[in-house]
C-alpha cells in the first residue's frame, strides 16, 4: 500500500473512531435517537470507505500478482477470498461502492 493510500485509511480510522466515541458519549448523555443514528451512520460511511480502498488495493497488488502468477493455488485462493467478501458484504447488506 503507498503512503497516500495509508495516510488516507489512517484518517479514515481516526474518523470513525471519533464518530464511535461520540456515539458512546451521546448514548451516556441520553441524546436524541435520531442523533445517535447519524452519527452511527457516519461510523458505517467511514468503514465502509476503508473497506473500499482496502479492496482496490487488495486487487491492484495481490490479486493482480496471483492471476499473473504461475501457482494455481494461489490463484484460486486469491479469488476465493474476493469472493469470499463479496458474499459477506452482501449477508450484510454493505455496499461494496461505499455508498
């Protein structure tokens, strides 16, 4: 992974982390639902955003050397894998774009 790429995630993290904590405070502090809810909302974007990003690197390095490598095995575990999230984000209900 670049450092752009990196600073970015990084950021991202930071993001939904202050976002959680806000939720947790809020839900102390008896806020109003719908409050709670944006802001956990807000949580989800932020992973959601990682999780792209982590994907597209994903398939720009690994994924990209396995299906041009020799080894079978490792192709077919790569894919697997890929396949692997797509299940899970869709037993999930994420959107993969990260909308």
């Amino acid at each position: 992974m670049d450092q752009r790429t990196r600073a970015f995630i990084t950021q991202r993290l930071a993001s939904a982390s202050g976002h959680l904590s806000g939720v947790e405070r809020m839900t102390r502090e008896d806020a109003c639902c719908i409050d709670v809810i944006r802001q956990i909302q807000a949580v989800q974007a932020a992973l959601n955003k990682v999780s792209v990003m982590m994907l597209e690197t994903h398939l720009d390095s690994c994924i990209l050397k396995a299906v041009q490598g020799e080894d079978l095995a490792e192709r077919e575990r790569m894919l697997g894998e890929v396949a692997c999230i797509f299940e899970m984000s869709k037993k999930h209900n994420y959107s993969i774009e990260g909308e």
